[in-house]
C-alpha cells in the first residue's frame, strides 16, 4: 500500500536581490522578503529598536521577546551584534512550531546566517533553552513553543513584575491577512497589559496595515513610523512610553484611517478588511497621543 506524504512546508528560495530565505506553503508567504534575513532582522529589529545602545544604559539582565521566532534570523541578528558588548541577555523565542528553525538548521550553508551559531540552534531544538558565552554577553536563549496568544492572556492575568518582562519585543508573526489570530486587539491589549510600566519597552514589527496600528493604539500602546525595508516605504514601531517612538502617527493618520476601508481592528481570529467604526476612531481620538498640545 502506498502512502501519501505531504510536501514539506518550508522551502528555500531567492528573493529579487538574490538573498535566500524560507518560503511556506501553508501560509504562502515568504520570510523576511524585503531585504532578506539577515539585512531585514538587523535594519528592522536590532537597529530600529537600539538594542546596543538601550542594552548598554540597563541596569541588570536585558530581556527580549522575539515572537514568531521562524528560522531564528531575529534573535541570531541580536546575537551577532552584541557579542562584543559587556552585559546578560535574555531572549525568549516564541512559536507554535520548530519546523522553520530545523529547516534552517539542515539548510544552514545557503542560508548563510546562522554561521557561528549551529551548535546553540541546535541545543535550543533540543533542549528548548541554552545559556552561553556570546564573547562578551552572557545569553540565556529560550523556546517558547506552543500557542502564543493563550500565553500571553496568562501573563496578562498574572504577571510577574519585572522578571522576565520585556525592555524590546519583535513582532514577526506571518501577516494579519494569512495568520489572524496572532494580530487581534485582545493578543496586543494583553500584550500591553504584560509591559510593567517601571520598564519602557519598545516594539517594532514589518506591517504598516492600519488595522494593526489601531490595534496597537487601543491596547495602549503609543505607535509610529517605523523604517522602511525593501518596497515596504514603512514599518511600524509601538512602545508603552512615548519617548520611545521617534516618529509618532499624527492628526493626519487618524484622517487617512477614518477614510480607510481596512482599519477597524481584528476582535476575532479571522481577517476581516472594514472601514473603521465610529466609536473605535473616538476611542482613538481620545489616545495621549493625538491629545492637543
């Protein structure tokens, strides 16, 4: 009797500059396609987000939560740029799954970025966290597999001071219209709600979709501009305090969102495009960000 094996879901293909990356097929959606892993995670989350400078000015233990941990180029991006830095670093990775990290692993010469790094991959495969020398840094490198929005609904009702909390979080899950579930007003609400605020965190991720943005201002968060990456002209930043965010949303976006017909919010985990309710754009309204000075 013969029997059907589904096609693996990741595949390696070249981007139009000729970088390689992971491609999946349950998703449709490639990773890191503007620039490729490596440029993209060190422009959009290690640079965007200053985590040299930030790691250097903190006091104790820098935690960093890098949700949708992929093929790890985030967090081996971090790694590469501050292993001559002094200080600890805590990386928690999170995913449902470990299929895109293990591909990278077996894939590790084309790919390229993860040189250096293959015997901590592939300890944190096996063993779900590994504590290393990164030169300089002393690195704690944890696994979080499972479902991310039932762990952070948990945090949210029972956090934990500042153990564990966050001073930067990379938001990379797949996008809004392909993975719902994991950009939701009640997954970003909680995640604020996990933030306590004696810690400024700051958060950047690839989306400019205005749903998104709205989300992220409803949960609290304050949110701007981000830099851009590829054909992407921008990308987005949040942070629970405002001097984190450069280059904040205005007046001017509140307009272009009431006149959006994709801006209200995903309440549920099904992508939806709306224009945006009229008392979602007055809850915003009354955000401290657009507040008169």
């Amino acid at each position: 009797m013969a029997f059907f094996m589904p096609p693996a879901d990741y595949q390696l293909v070249a981007l139009a500059n000729g970088a390689p990356t992971l491609y999946s097929a349950r998703y449709g959606e490639k990773l890191h396609p503007g620039l490729g892993p490596a440029a993209e995670a060190d422009l959009l989350y290690v640079r965007q987000l200053q985590i040299c400078r930030r790691l250097l000015a903190a006091a104790g233990e820098f935690v960093i939560w890098d949700v949708g941990l992929g093929a790890a180029a985030n967090a081996l991006a971090v790694l590469r740029a501050t292993r001559e830095l002094p200080g600890r670093l805590r990386l928690l990775s999170f995913d449902d799954t470990s299929e895109p990290l293990a591909f990278a692993q077996t894939h590790a010469a084309e790919l390229g970025y993860l040189a250096g790094y293959e015997e901590q991959v592939a300890r944190l495969l096996a063993d779900r966290q590994v504590t290393f020398a990164n030169g300089n840094m002393h690195v704690t490198w944890q696994f979080c597999l499972g479902d991310f929005p039932a762990w952070i609904e948990q945090r949210a009702a029972s956090p934990n001071g500042l153990e564990s909390s966050p001073h930067a979080v990379f938001f990379d899950a797949f996008s809004p219209a392909k993975n719902p579930a994991m950009w939701t007003l009640p997954v970003l609400a909680n995640l604020f709600r996990s933030l306590p605020p004696g810690r400024p965190c700051a958060l950047t991720t690839y989306t400019r979709s205005t749903l998104v943005r709205a989300a992220l201002l409803l949960a609290g968060f304050y949110v701007g501009t981000g830099q851009a990456s590829g054909r992407k002209e921008e990308t987005t930043i949040a942070a629970n305090c405002r001097d984190l965010v450069a280059g904040p949303l205005d007046a001017r976006w509140l307009l272009r969102a009431a006149r959006s017909d994709s801006a209200e919010p995903l309440r549920e985990p099904v992508y939806t495009r709306s224009p945006i309710r009229p008392e979602t754009l007055a809850q915003l309204r009354q955000h401290p960000q657009f507040a008169a000075k």
